[in-house]
C-alpha cells in the first residue's frame, strides 16, 4: 500500500492564535490530513471555539482553550490540560503573532520614538510566545523520541522592513531560536523549523490588502502578484507537520509570493 506522506498519522497537534487568518486554516488543513484532535489555541476564548467547532466538523477531534501565549505559566498550564484531555502533543505550530491580542493598544510611531512598553509587545509575543510554548511541548515530545515544532515568522525578519524594525528584530529571534532549538532536538526526534511569510490575506492586515492604492504599492514588490492567502501557509505547515518532512530540520521556508529569494 502507498503511504500517505501528507498525513499526520494521527498525532494531536497544536496551533496557537488559531481563531482566525493562518492558525485557523491550519488547524482545519491538519483535520483532514489525518490528524487525531486539534488542540485550538486563542486570547479569545469563543473564537478558539468556534475554529473548533470547525475542526470537528471534518470528523476530527478539537480541543479548544484560550491562553495568552506571552504568559508562561499559562501556557503550562494550557500544555498540561489539553495533554490530559486529548493527549501528548506531537505538534506544536506558533502561529500567534503580529502585536498580539490587543494591537489596538499599540503605538504607532517610528522605533526610535516608542517607549519600550511598546517594545515588549512585539518582543513578548513573536518571540517569548514562542519560548514559552516550545518549551512546554519539548518534555513530553523527548519522552515520545518524537515531534514537530513549526513557526511562523515573517520576511521582516529576514530582509529587514522600515518602520517595523522591532517586529523584525523578534522575528529574526524566533527563527535563531529554532535552528539552535533543532541542533538540540534532533537526536530526540524532534524536528524544529519555520516558515517565512510574506503579507497573506487575514484580518489584521485588512487595511493593507482591501485598500486598491496601498494593495497596488505592495504588489509591485512581488514576483506573483498577488498576496498570500492562508491556505498558502497551511501546505507548508502541513508538509512539515507529515512525515515527508521527516529529514528536514533547522530550515526556514520562504512562503512569500517572490517578495524575497533564499538559497
């Protein structure tokens, strides 16, 4: 019999902000491609919910729960419930990003005017989420001798982009993080990598991509012109989630429409 190396042979995965834009349609890619339950992460409880409710319509389990990424012991907290509740987790996406829950309380202002208040919104929770929730996950994945670690980081990161320089700079951490965390990781089975966007289509960015004028100024930048939808990140994910990506450790993958080339 073939083997199906897209899915996921039934591990319990975990997406984090996924109660819309990229996280959800992961969470939904990873419920029919042979996932056992999809835990669904939010600040928001009753969006995390209602991805849920979603994941089980594709006869999938779903465990939904809201946890501030940026709160560590909270998201211990949030490991250990939805281990008991649907068990081990054997992937882990950090999806949460941008300024987090509450971007509205964010100033906008160049870097060098922000207070470091504003700083540490970008830093907690592009860069600590991940810690807090990659470290969670790690203990039990050693126990398995198995596992998938997968975050989501963005082309700032990689190329620089003015005016959000510290986006960038959390960014870049995130992904440094991740090819140290996979030197440390892969003799235990455990793969660690990410995934670098480019603008994609979600709610945070509506002002960008539903206005024709600044949608026009940004598409020039990109070899395909158009921007990313969600389902364009969640392939990814899920490659790296399955057991094709089973030697692939330390990487990050632009998907990003051109704007930037890697070798």
């Amino acid at each position: 019999m073939t083997k199906q190396f897209l899915d996921l042979g039934g591990r319990v995965c975990l997406v984090t902000g996924a109660g819309q834009g990229i996280g959800r349609q992961v969470a939904l890619h990873f419920a029919q491609s042979g996932a056992e339950a999809v835990v669904v992460n939010d600040f928001y409880s009753d969006r995390a919910e209602s991805v849920a409710q979603e994941v089980r319509e594709h006869g999938c389990g779903a465990y939904a729960i809201a946890a501030d990424v940026t709160d560590r012991a909270a998201v211990q907290e949030m490991i250990a419930t939805a281990s008991k509740e649907v068990g081990s987790i054997g992937v882990l996406v950090n999806n949460a990003g941008n300024l987090g829950a509450e971007p509205e309380k964010v100033e906008m202002a160049p870097f060098w005017e922000t207070s470091t208040e504003t700083w540490d919104a970008y830093l907690a929770v592009n860069l600590y989420g991940v810690l807090n929730c990659t470290s969670a996950v790690i203990p039990e994945m050693i126990e398995q001798k198995s596992g998938r670690v997968i975050t989501i980081v963005s082309d700032a990161g990689r190329v620089g982009e003015p005016g959000l320089e510290i986006y960038s700079a959390a960014k870049a951490g995130a992904a440094g993080f991740a090819r140290a965390a996979a030197k440390s990781l892969g003799r235990h089975g455990v793969t660690v990598n990410n995934i670098s966007i480019g603008t994609t289509r979600t709610p945070g960015v509506a002002d960008v991509t539903e206005n024709p004028e600044r949608a026009k100024r940004m598409l020039s930048n990109y070899v395909i012109r158009r921007f990313g939808e969600p389902e364009d990140i969640a392939g990814m994910a899920l490659f790296l989630a399955s057991d094709a990506a089973e030697w692939i450790t330390g990487q990050t993958y632009p998907v990003n429409g051109g704007y930037s080339f890697s070798i």
